[in-house]
C-alpha cells in the first residue's frame, strides 16, 4: 500500500510539473459553422464553463444570434427585431444581446435557446442595449433618450455628447439603474463585468474625449492612461479585475492594459505609425486578444493579425495566432479578429474559413512538445515503478 502512494504521488507530481508548460503556447482551431439559412458567423463571447456565443449573418445586415455549448443553436428574438447583436455569455448560457428593428428603439435582452426576456426601461430613456451579463444575471450595457446606437457594432458603441443621451447602466433581477458617472462625465457606457461585480466602461468627457472607468460596489473611478495617451476605449474586464481596451495619443494607437496598480501599453508588431492596435479580451493570467491593423504609408491598409499578446509577471509580449495554431491550413484571418478568452485559455472570434466565408472559431491549447516529452517520461518512471514492484512481490 505505501508502494502504491509513492507511485501516485510520483504520478501527480509529474503531471504537476508538465502543467504550466501546456498553458502556452499552440492551438487547434474548431470551425463553429454557420446556422442554416445564413451567410455567415461570428464567435463574439465564451463563459469560464466554454459556453459560446454570437451571431450569424442573413445578408442585407440582418443578424440572428446563436449559442454553442455542445450544438449550435439560434436563439430567439423580440418582435420586430431584425438584428440581433450578441455581445456576452455566462456559464449558465444566458446570453446579453441588444435587439435593433427597423424604426424602433434599441432593446436590451437576455436570451436562452427556450426563450427572450426584455430588460427594463430606465425612467427618461425609451431605448437600451445588454452588453454582458455575469454568474448572478447582473447585466450591464446602456440606454439611450431614444433610437439605435449604431455604432455598437464597431468599435466605439458610446454615442457623441452631440447626438444624445446615453447612459451605462445595470440590470439587476430586469431592473435597470443607471450607473453614477466620473466627475465632469457626459454620455457613458458599462461594457463589461465580472462575478465580483466590477464593471468596466467608458465615458465622454465635456469635450467629447473618451475615457475609461471601472466602478466598484457603483462607484466610479477614472482608469489612468499611460503617459503620452489622451483618449481611451474598453472592450473587457477580467475575474481579476484587470481591464483591456485601447488608448490613442502620441504614442499611436495601443492596446491597453489595466492592472488595479498598473497600466500596459501593449507592443506592437511595426512602427506605430503604421500600426494600430485593438485589445478585444483578457483573463484573469493577463492574456490578451484582439488584433493589428497594419497601413502603408499612404494609409491603406496591408494587414489584419489576430493577435495573442502573452503576460510574463513583468511585460508583454505579442504573438501572431496564425503562427501559433498548428492545424491552420486553408484558413485565412486577413479578415475578422479574436473576441474573447476565458480562464481556460479558450479563444473565440472569426476569420475566413476554407470555403471562403466568415466563420466563428474556437481556438483551444495543445501540449508543447516538451510537455508531451516529460508526460510521456513521467509514464515511463511510473510503469518502471510498477514492474519493479511486481518482481518484488513476486
């Protein structure tokens, strides 16, 4: 029996020490597909548990949303409702999507492959739109006076302080609060938010300029920007509180980390003159995702990387996805960009796939070479172990 512990402790430690090394540094891509009836797809949120979420493409800009967890599946959609813009997922499957209609007002829904549920209104404001929702159901997004914000599905969904009023709110149990805004703030918006309960966003400043803000407990706090950066854009938040985004100034367009102590610029590929980049997701390792645009020096741009910028302890370091996923062939990603990893490491977004369309993807870690070595080592040392212990009893 004590021979026995020894193995298995031998056994746990060895695969122990493999761990580490299986969390950096290849992938396999899974081709999401695309739903029946559609011309495309795109991966845009997984949870912790590997529930995906996103949005599949009719043509003449009409969007339906889909969840993944096993078999795509569509999800339903409110009366009226022609796009479906999915942006967050949670472990239970409930998805965060703004429903947009032709001449109506944004609505802010959670949704499940058996039904749509609308958020409530805010006093004042007649339209919303969910942008994440966490493991409590708390969602955060925004509401507008009235109308759609059209830009939700770019990159900047926070209105100008000249077109209307739009404020970052959370919904809790459907009911809509708006949340308080930095001092001197104008129009607002709540992005994202993790099971603490942090909600990370952005807001306008009295001059138009963007800024970040997380708010804990509802208060709001400014998030720095780097040296030499004047304007700020947030896409995520992770469980540990760090938030990814992009900052613009001198120093060209970054993607950005905050830590609660620091901030990142994240590095770039070229010069940043011809470079900008976009921070889309984080875990709570300080991964990130998102992508490079890279521009001639006429302006016209040349390349698109989905791009893994890896945390060290200490600094970043960016990677090329396409040079890190051993089973790329036929694939192209000069279109589309990652959107969201979780704490597993799991990576979804879309590119061109084989046959030539816009398809979502899952991007999930594969052992190193060296860690299927000593793997394969450790088996060795514990089927040794095993034959000495026969002929000993023998």
């Amino acid at each position: 029996m004590k021979i026995q512990f020894t193995i298995a402790a031998v056994a746990v430690a060895l695969l122990a020490s493999a761990a580490p090394a299986l969390a950096v540094k290849h992938y396999k891509i899974v081709d999401l597909g695309i739903p029946a009836g559609s011309q495309s797809s795109v991966a845009r949120a997984i949870s912790s548990s590997g529930v995906i979420a996103g949005e599949a493409g009719a043509g003449q800009g009409a969007n339906t949303g889909y969840r993944m967890d096993g078999g795509l599946t569509v999800l339903p959609t409110l009366s009226g409702g022609t796009n479906f813009v999915t942006r967050g997922v949670n472990d239970a499957g409930v998805v965060a999507a703004t429903v947009q209609g032709v001449g109506l007002d944004d609505r802010a829904v959670l949704a499940t492959t058996g039904g749509v549920t609308q958020l409530g209104n805010v006093a004042g404001f007649a339209a919303a739109g969910a942008l994440d929702v966490n493991n409590s159901g708390i969602a955060v997004g925004y509401v507008l006076d009235s109308g759609s914000n059209g830009g939700i599905e770019g990159n900047l969904p926070l209105m100008s302080n000249f077109v209307g009023s739009q404020k970052a709110t959370v919904w809790t149990g459907g009911t809509g609060t708006t949340l308080s805004g930095v001092a001197g703030s104008v129009n607002s918006i709540a992005v994202a938010l993790n099971d603490a309960g942090q909600v990370a966003g952005m807001y306008r400043t009295s001059t138009n300029r963007t800024q970040g803000v997380i708010w804990n407990g509802g208060v709001a706090s400014a998030l720095a920007n780097p040296v030499g950066q004047s304007q700020a854009r947030i896409r995520a938040i992770s469980e540990a509180g760090w938030v990814a985004g992009q900052t613009s100034g001198t120093l060209g367009f970054h993607g950005t980390v905050w830590s609660p102590t620091a901030s990142y610029l994240l590095p770039m590929f070229t010069n940043p003159n011809n470079e900008v980049d976009n921070a889309r997701g984080i875990n709570s390792a300080g991964t990130v995702v998102g992508f490079a645009q890279q521009f001639d020096d006429n302006g016209d741009q040349i390349a698109q990387i989905h791009t893994l910028w890896d945390f060290d302890g200490t600094s970043y370091t960016a990677y090329d996805l396409t040079s890190l996923i051993v089973n790329f062939t036929g694939w192209s990603f000069a279109a589309g960009a990652p959107q969201a990893i979780n704490d597993s490491g799991d990576i979804v977004g879309f590119g061109l796939a084989p046959d030539g369309f816009e398809h979502g993807y899952l991007l999930t870690a594969v052992p190193e070479p060296a860690s299927w070595a000593m793997m394969i080592g450790g088996f060795g040392m514990i089927g040794g172990a095993l034959r000495r212990r026969r002929v000993a009893v023998a």
